[in-house]
C-alpha cells in the first residue's frame, strides 16, 4: 500500500509541470494577423516578433497575411477570415461609429512615420499643400491611414479630397514603379519606400511624420500609429492568446529600442528588404526608430488626437458618441513578465 502511495505520488509530480504547462497553454495557438504592406517599416515591430521567433517562444503559430493596404486588412479581421488586425490605431475608431468593435491590446508606433513625398520635377513647385492641387497621389489603400495624411493636409489648405487623385500604390516595389512610371505625381508612404524614392531621386520630402515636431504639425499632438487589435469577442474569450501576442511584440519594441543598426537590420528577412538596398536601409533605421513605442501602451492624449483627427474626416465619427475605452486596452501590455 505504502509502495502504491509513493509510485502515485511520482506519477503525480511528474504529472504537475504537464498540467501546468496545459494550464497556461494559449487557447488559440494557430493565430492570423492581418496585415496591410508587411514590407513597410511602420509595422517593423510585427516583422521583429515574427523573425526573432518571439511569437514561437509565446506557444504561438502565428500567421501573417499581407495585404495592400490597412482598410484591406480591417475588412478581413471584422469578415471573420483574420483573427487579429495589425493597422493603424485610428481603424478603431471608424468601426466603432459603425457598431464594429475592436480593441488595441498592443502599441507599435507612437508617430505615423509617413511621409508626403512629390515628384522631384515638381517638388521647386511645392510650397504648401495647396500646390497639390489637381496632383494624382499615391497611398497604401483608398481609406487608409496613410489616405486621412492627405486629406488632412488638404484640410488644411482649404481643400477637400475632390481637388486630387487618390491613387493605390500598395506599400512595396508598385510605389517605385508608379513614381517611375508618372502614374503619380506625389505619394505618402512610409519607410522604405520613401527612403528609396529620395535616394533614386524620384521624389523629395515636403512633410515628414517620422519624428515628434512633424507629427504634431500635420495631426496637432501625439497621434497612435501602427497597433495590434482584435474584435472584444475574441479578447474577452481568448486572454491567454492576446496576453501571449502582447508579450511577443512588447519584447520586439524592446529589441527595436536597445539593438544596433546592424542588430536591427539583421534581423529583418532578406526577402523584406525593398530592392535589396542594404546600405540604404542602414541609413533608414536611425530616422526611423524614434517612431516606434517605447513600451506598447497608448495614452489617453494620443487616442484623443486620434479622435479629433478622424471626426474630421469621417462625419458617421463626428456625429457618433465614441467610447474611446473600448478602442484600447493597456492592461494585457501592464502584465508582461519584466524579462521580456
């Protein structure tokens, strides 16, 4: 009898760290993350997780689904063939004016980083956004984030999104070719196709939101860029998951932040590298690394100007009451383990 307490004893502690694995286990491990122009530097951090194998690490299978643009990767998170949204912040707040809720659980940029980038025959015509008067301009996707940088722009030189020609130019080699090709005449990207256009001399830098001062000119305070979402359903029923994912991007930021040049590049995949230009991209990850979060919380202020922002240029927003809580949650970013 004593024998068969001890044999069940064993069984049972050899047992213990099984269970407790399952316990903790993630209830979704085969995720996907939608994803709109993977190869632009705003959604770095996605790609650092990805590559580091920090996903893996999490007990995750993570998936990454890229499309053109972020309004072509919100439709597939709220159609149901996507689990979680890796996109602009300000989606949030436009689903929500029409009854879709999803929620950032996760930061990756604290500015845009985009860029307004004019043809360089025309770029001694340029003075103000007035002179894009009348101009064919290239973005990700019609309705994307990068799009409300234009319209904001004509906003403020008293225009409206009639007076041009939007124009989708995804967020890979299309852009080089549509500038080459005087398919356009301006575009607003982010890195590294801006970075690609001034240094072929295709374009020159007339607004740049890579940095806090330019931010804060085109948006008017902090502005919330790229994050990862997911529909309050799917948080509410797979925490472990989205704790999971949060773990995995906040340890990328932290690599982002305290790696080299050389480290951070190193870590990008061969094959997202635009044209291979590895020099360039040396070049690119100091003006660009100020753009990610330090941490992956969003602030109050920044999730308000992302507000204001928006209701100026969606009226279903303006007209709607928004409940800016359910558009972000920082308490999944307040639980990772400190050695991540």
């Amino acid at each position: 009898m004593k024998k068969f307490a001890i044999a069940a004893a064993i069984i049972a502690a050899g047992l213990l760290p099984a269970l407790a694995a399952r316990a903790d286990s993630v209830e979704k491990p085969d995720v996907s993350i939608a994803v709109g122009g993977k190869v632009a530097l705003y959604y770095l951090p996605l790609t650092i997780a990805e590559s580091k194998g920090y996903f893996k690490a999490e007990g995750l299978n993570a998936r990454v689904l890229d499309f053109q643009g972020g309004s072509k990767s919100v439709q597939a998170v709220v159609g149901g063939s996507a689990d979680i949204l890796s996109s602009a912040y300000e989606h949030m707040i436009n689903l929500q004016a029409r009854g879709q809720y999803l929620k950032t659980f996760v930061l990756q940029g604290r500015y845009p980083g985009f860029a307004l980038s004019v043809a360089t025959a025309k770029a001694d015509k340029y003075k103000t956004a007035a002179d894009l008067k009348g101009m064919k301009i290239g973005v990700t996707s019609p309705g994307s984030s990068t799009n409300i940088m234009v319209n904001l722009l004509l906003a403020k030189a008293g225009m409206s999104p009639n007076d041009v020609a939007i124009i989708g130019v995804g967020a890979g080699a299309g852009v080089v070719a549509a500038m080459k090709n005087n398919e356009v005449d301006a575009v607003v990207q982010a890195d590294p196709a801006t970075s690609l256009l001034v240094a072929q001399g295709l374009a020159v830098v007339k607004v740049d939101t890579r940095n806090e001062a330019g931010t804060t000119a085109v948006y008017g305070g902090p502005m919330p860029a790229a994050s990862l979402s997911a529909k309050e359903d799917f948080i509410k029923e797979n925490p472990k998951t989205i704790q999971a994912l949060t773990n995995a991007m906040v340890r990328a930021l932290h690599f982002i932040r305290n790696s080299t040049d050389e480290e951070l590049l190193a870590a990008i995949p061969k094959e997202s590298l635009l044209g291979g230009e590895h020099d360039l991209y040396v070049k690119m990850i100091p003006a660009v690394r100020p753009s990610y979060s330090p941490d992956g919380r969003i602030s109050h202020t920044a999730a308000d100007t992302a507000l204001r922002v928006v209701a100026q240029q969606n009226s279903a927003v303006s007209q709607a009451k928004i409940d800016l809580a359910r558009t972000y949650d920082n308490s999944f970013v307040s639980k990772v383990p400190k050695d991540r």
